[in-house]
C-alpha cells in the first residue's frame, strides 16, 4: 500500500527528529561528564568584558606600528595618520598613538588636541584631527595631523619614537582641548529668560566647533563686541597664526571671493540672538554652500 505523499514526508521528517535526538543525546551526555570529572563550563562574557574585547581588538593593529620613511608624513594636512575606523574606533586609536609617541631618546611628551577640520567640504566622511606635541627641550612645537575617520596603514612620523608594549607603563601626557570641554548645545536651546554675556559666548564656541572652526580660530580668544545688546551679542574670534589647517580657498567667482575674504580675515565675527530660541550665525554661512573649491597647502 502506497502513503499519501503528505504522510510519507512527515514521516521522514519525524523520523530525521528522532535521529537527530539520537545525535544529540552522547554530546550532551559526553557534556555532563566532563563536567563532572571537573572541567568548568565556561560563562558567557559579560557587557563589560565584550566591551573590553571589542576595544582589545580595535587597537591591536596600532600596537607595533613601522617608522615613517617620508619626513612629511603625519606633519602636514595632506598626509595624515590615517588611523580611522567604524563609528568611534577611529578617536579611540588617534589617543592611543599619541599617548604611546616619546621624543628621539624615548621619553614621554606633552600632547593637546587643538581640535579637528574637514578636509575638504567634498568629503564630509575625512575630518583631520590636530594635535600639538611639546617636548621640554625642543624649542617649537610640532604638530601633528590624524585622519580619524580613513585607515591607511598608519606610521610613526620621523623625529619620534614609538611604544610598542602591549600595555605601556609610562605615556605622554594627554591635555584636553577647549573642543573637549562641555559646552552647550546650540540647536534646540530654549531661552526664557535670555542670553546672558557669559552664554553668549559659550554658544559662540560650540558654533566654531561644529562648523569645524576652531583649528583656524582660537576659542580662547573670544572677545564681546561693542554694539551687543541683550538681543543681539557679537563676538569675535582671533584666526590663529601660522594657520594650522593650511586650508585656502580657491576663488574663481564673486560669491567664492566673498567667501575667502572673511574665512582668511583676521577675526571671525559669530553673532547670537536671543529668542524664544537662540540662534546663531557668522556671514560664513551666507555663502557656505555656494559651491566652492578648497585646497590645503603647506
């Protein structure tokens, strides 16, 4: 007698389940007797340990790193040490590498992030980490270009050396930047009672940060300008000397011409409104997204 096609084939499933139970039973039997001749089962890793682990092998690639044979590499906005990942590995191995660089007899520096700037507006995804590197006997400081966002096989750039311990015991000391500081957001800011002077500038800063500002002007030079008011306060910014970015704008057109007067001006003007809402502008962003050419050089 032939079984309906449907009976036949959950017959071979339920007898494939039965095999399959067959298959799994020794291993599991084989499991509780190791366990009980002594043999630990081992525990899944916790958030913190995964965590560590994650990390442990995001730096791994930076932990013995070739010395740089080109005498530019690392000290120019052109040729970064590409030391990028996903999302935040790329900041997590520009600390690393700085921490572990020493001077040429292997002594520990002093570093400080003087902040970050684009590239170039065409690439968005590329920003440029900038960091000033003193050491007590040298007489000017370097610095140097990380590129936090692209990996290209990063080197130790000529004049330093570098740890290559797993776990270094003396580093160079780390100094936060004014961009690392905690300031206040600008978007979304409800003002009840205004803009105080002291908020001003503070909103000031954040903008110069998230515009990628602040390699090109200094923060700390921010200064209240007269003509303020409680509605409207300006403040100013000193563009730093030598420019560290090397960012020049290439004009070939009025708005572009524009556009390179007020970046390479001495001072960069950022206003403040106090609102419902406050806001915050500078005429860079007039002509911010006119098209535009720009190129870094030396």
């Amino acid at each position: 007698m032939k079984l309906p096609v449907t009976t036949a084939l959950l017959s071979i499933l339920f007898l494939s389940g039965c095999n399959m139970q067959s298959v799994k039973a020794p291993s599991q039997a084989k499991k509780a007797e190791a366990l009980g001749a002594g043999e630990e089962e081992v525990a899944p890793l916790t958030p913190e340990q995964k965590e560590l682990a994650a990390q442990e092998a995001a730096l791994k690639p930076i932990y013995d790193l070739p010395k740089a044979t080109d005498p530019s590499y690392g000290m120019t906005p052109q040729k970064p040490i590409r030391c990028g990942g996903y999302e935040q590995v790329g900041l997590v191995r520009q600390f690393e590498i700085i921490s572990r660089l020493k001077n040429s007899e292997g002594k520990p520096l002093f570093a400080q992030r003087i902040g970050s700037f684009q590239e170039s507006p065409r690439t968005p995804e590329s920003l440029i980490q900038v960091w000033q590197i003193r050491a007590p006997e040298a007489e000017q400081d370097t610095f140097l270009y990380l590129d936090s966002q692209n990996w290209a096989s990063p080197q130790v750039p000529q004049g330093f050396t570098y740890d290559n311990e797993e776990n270094p015991t003396e580093r160079t000391m780390l100094y936060p930047s004014q961009s690392d500081y905690s300031l206040e957001s600008i978007h979304n800011v409800v003002i009840d009672d205004g803009v105080d002077y002291e908020e001003s500038i503070n909103i000031a800063q954040c903008y110069l940060i998230q515009n990628h500002l602040e390699v090109d002007f200094d923060l700390s030079s921010a200064q209240y300008e007269e003509g303020s008011s409680e509605d409207t306060h300006i403040i100013s910014f000193e563009r730093r000397t030598p420019n560290i970015s090397g960012t020049q704008v290439v004009a070939t057109n009025l708005n572009e011409r524009i556009y390179k007067l007020l970046f390479e001006a001495p001072k960069l003007t950022v206003f403040v409104h106090s609102r419902k809402d406050a806001s915050v502008w500078s005429l860079l962003d007039v002509y911010r997204y006119n098209n535009f050419t720009q190129t870094n050089t030396d």
